[in-house]
C-alpha cells in the first residue's frame, strides 16, 4: 500500500484555543461592529484571517532567538541576516524594516512622487496605499484570466505584456519603476511565472525602468514554478527563486509571511546608490542601518526562516495543506479561485451569495456568517478592501469579491481544516436563506477595512 502523506515535523509545544457557542460569538461579532479586526484572539477558534506573522517558528529559530546580538551599530545579527539575503536572494544591499509596510514606506520615499504611474499586478493594499498617499496611482496589469475564477491558468498573478506596454508607452515619463508581487495576494494567492518576470525584465530595460519585487510570498511562488512550468521542474528551489530575484533591482520583503517570523520585513538592492539614498529614510523611519526597526534576535530568527521556507518538503506540507481545504471545497460545490493559491484559500463570495446585493458588502456578509457559525475567521477581500475612489469617493467595487481563508504556516492540523471546510458547507446549504447584509456606520479615509463600522441590513 502506498504510504499516506504526513508532515514532515512533530510538535513540540502546544497553544489552547477556544471554542464558543453560537450565541456568545453574535454578541461578540454585535461588540465588534461587525468588524472581524476588532474581536478578541480568544473570541475565534480557527483563526485564519491572515498567514501573515501568524506562523510556529521550529526550535532552530527559537534558539537562534537566544543568539541575538543587540548592538546598536554593526550587530552579528545584522551580518547574519545579510549573509541570508545575499545567499538566497543575491542581493548585496539590505535594509532591516519592521515589517512590509515599511519596507515600502522607506523604498518609495525614493521611488514615488506625486503625480507619478506605478504599474504591477493586483497592488497589495498596503503597496496601494503607500503609492496613493504620496498622490501617484497604481495601475493594475494583471492577466485577465485572474479575475474568473473558473479558468484554469497556472499562473495567474502574471504581469500582462501587452497591458504593460501599453502603459509604459502612455505614462513614460511618469514611471520609475513596475512594481510584481509574489504571489499575487490580492488575486488569490496566484504565482507569477519564471517566464513573466523575464518578460517584464525585458519592458522594464526597453523602456528604462527598475523592477521591484514585492516578496512576501517568495517561496510558494518559487514552489508553483517547479511545479507548473515544466523547464524548471529538476530545478531546486533555491536556485528557482536565485534566478527569479536575478530579475530585479529591488525588493520589498514582509518577513512576516515567507520568512515565518513574527514580526520584520527588509528591503533588498541590487544597487548601492538606491541603497544609499534609501538608508536616509531607514534611518528616519526604522532605525539605524544595522537594525531598522528588528531585536537582533528576530534577525536571527529571520535568517533561519528564510532558509526553512524555501526547503522543499516544507513547502510540499505547506501547499498541500491549503489544496486539502481547497479541495474539501470544491467537493461540496463551493466557488472558489482556481487553481487553489498558495497561502489560502479564496471563496468567490458573489457567486456564493447571489442575493445579497453588492452595495451591502458580499464577501464581509459571507466571513460574518462563517464566524457565527463556527467560530472560524477569515477575511473580506473585497469591496471594504478596496476603499474609495479618491477623485470620485465612491465605492470601488473590485472584479473580484472574495472571502480569504489564510492558513498560517505549520499551526494547524488537518483536523481543523476539515471543521472548516464543514462549516462552509453548512452555510453553503442555506444559503438561498441569506438575502442581506451590512452598511457602513464609520469608515477611515484610507485602508478603511481595519477600523471600519458596521450594522446588519434588515
Ligand atoms: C503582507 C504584505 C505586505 C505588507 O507587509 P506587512 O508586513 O503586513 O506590513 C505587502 N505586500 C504583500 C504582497 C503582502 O502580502
């Protein structure tokens, strides 16, 4: 008999969760404005909000924490995660971040000034935010194919060449430089190809511009690339991701998703001149040089997780893991993007929830009902994601209105999937029955979906 699958670790330490009843978490979710960001951990059993900070660090990473150095100027820690960067990255520069966010804040406080064009493809929230707030605009080119979740395409956070010229050509002088997220979180968790990224290399060095990696999810990208585009498939992933990041001047990096730490993020360059001018902010913003807003010990921490993340059988538990509950999905006939991405699992709300209308927040309506019926949190990504117009102030409604269920890396078992996967269905069976949603009562003029208000349509 063929040997079932199994995870290729034990665990070591274990954390109590909570479980409710129906009745406490309607109070609950009532208290919290029906705002998911606003319950108490304890309020949730299975948390899959986000995968982001959320992850077990294995006890390699737990003893390097004991090994920080937390000089202020010129740490052994520092030297350490270099050497990490420049080994799986190839990147000579770093800069230490507290995390993506800032990553970002510091990179292009260099890079954007008002007025100017980023294109890339589905901008993370953040990224949006942080190119809209300095009064430029993103332009998404994301192949078309990502906004059906029916198509099949095994790469569907790709860049779309001929939306990218196009783009380039029109707004030229207006970009400094294309901004490609690994993997496209916004899109579902879908990878870019090896195939792609040269193609947007070789725009990028007609037209002039740099090329920004945003990486948090590196290696789930790297990992879809060995498995789906055939050239690559006896490449290892380390020598996959060396070769995709070959094809970038910079990246920003939330070390909280791939560097399964809890906390962190850092720049990389190519470049010492970008380098440089980009320290200034560093400094400014995060931190001195050497640590930027990291103890020494979650550099450590870091080094170790990049070099976990990118180990195979790591990743096959890990991508397996999100393909079971994708799976689980399908079986009982629930929507979802397909081919299932690499960190969650994305419920394609409109399709689950024909009757409630848009204006009355879809997805949000789905996470909600999920959360009172089992105590599982996921998150809207959708129309409250998406914030408003900034010239026109109207909703923005996205091509795409999904609930996200995260799983966080090496935290739960298969058994807690399946209590998930069964909760869906019993929603999804009386779903002919849920025919409203929310309004907003309160909302923050930017990233609005972390503070928003809600209350139910009745
Ligand atoms: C999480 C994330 C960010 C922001 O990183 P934080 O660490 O949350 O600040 C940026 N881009 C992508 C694609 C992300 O997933």
């Amino acid at each position: 008999m063929e040997l079932p699958y199994a995870e290729p670790f034990r665990i070591k330490m274990v954390e109590h969760i909570y479980p409710s009843t129906r009745q406490q978490r309607e109070e609950w979710i009532r208290q919290a404005k029906y705002n998911l960001f606003n319950l108490r951990s304890q309020q949730v059993f299975v948390d899959l909000l986000t995968d982001s900070g959320t992850g077990a660090m294995s006890d390699h990473q737990w003893a390097e924490l004991m090994l920080g150095d937390e000089s202020y100027a010129g740490a052994s820690s520092y030297y350490k995660l270099k050497q990490a960067i420049k080994e799986i990255f190839g990147f000579e520069y770093f800069l230490p971040t507290h995390q993506g966010r800032a990553a970002e804040n510091v990179l292009f406080s260099v890079l954007v000034k008002e007025g100017d064009i980023v294109p890339g493809n589905s901008h993370f929230d953040t990224t949006k935010g942080h190119i809209e707030f300095r009064k430029a605009q993103a332009i998404d080119c994301t192949i078309d194919e990502a906004f059906d979740t029916d198509i099949e395409h095994p790469f569907k956070g790709n860049v779309d060449p001929n939306k990218l010229e196009d783009v380039l050509k029109k707004y030229n002088d207006k970009i400094r430089f294309i901004i490609v997220t690994l993997t496209n979180n916004t899109a579902g968790g879908q990878p870019v190809s090896l195939e792609n990224l040269r193609q947007v290399r070789q725009l990028a060095d007609k037209y002039g511009k740099l090329v920004v990696y945003d990486s948090a999810r590196f290696a789930e990208n790297a990992y879809f690339i060995k498995m789906r585009e055939a050239q690559y498939k006896d490449w290892s992933i380390r020598d996959i991701v060396k070769e995709m990041f070959s094809l970038a001047d910079a990246m920003t990096m939330s070390s909280k998703k791939d560097g399964i730490v809890n906390i962190g993020g850092f720049i990389g360059f190519r470049d010492r001149e970008l380098f440089r001018q980009a320290t200034v902010f560093n400094i400014m913003f995060e931190g001195f040089v050497t640590y930027g807003g990291m103890a020494g010990r979650d550099m450590n921490a870091l080094a170790r997780g990049l070099h976990e993340s990118t180990e195979l059988d790591y990743l096959q538990y890990r991508m397996r893991q999100v393909a079971y509950l994708g799976q689980q999905l399908v079986d009982y006939g629930i929507p979802v993007q397909k081919p299932f991405g690499g960190h969650a699992i994305f419920i394609d709300a409109r399709k689950f929830l024909p009757h409630v209308p848009k204006e009355e927040f879809q997805a949000q309506t789905l996470a909600l009902e999920l959360y009172k019926e089992a105590g599982v949190r996921g998150v809207e990504i959708g129309t409250l994601l998406a914030d408003r117009d900034p010239v026109t102030g109207e909703n923005r409604y996205p091509k795409l209105e999904f609930v996200r269920l995260a799983i966080p890396r090496r935290v739960y078992t298969d058994n807690h999937i399946d209590y998930v996967a069964t909760a869906l269905k019993n929603i999804f069976d009386r779903r002919h029955e849920i025919n409203h949603g929310y309004r907003i009562i309160y909302e923050a003029p930017i990233l609005r979906h972390f503070t928003v208000e809600l209350e139910p349509v009745e």
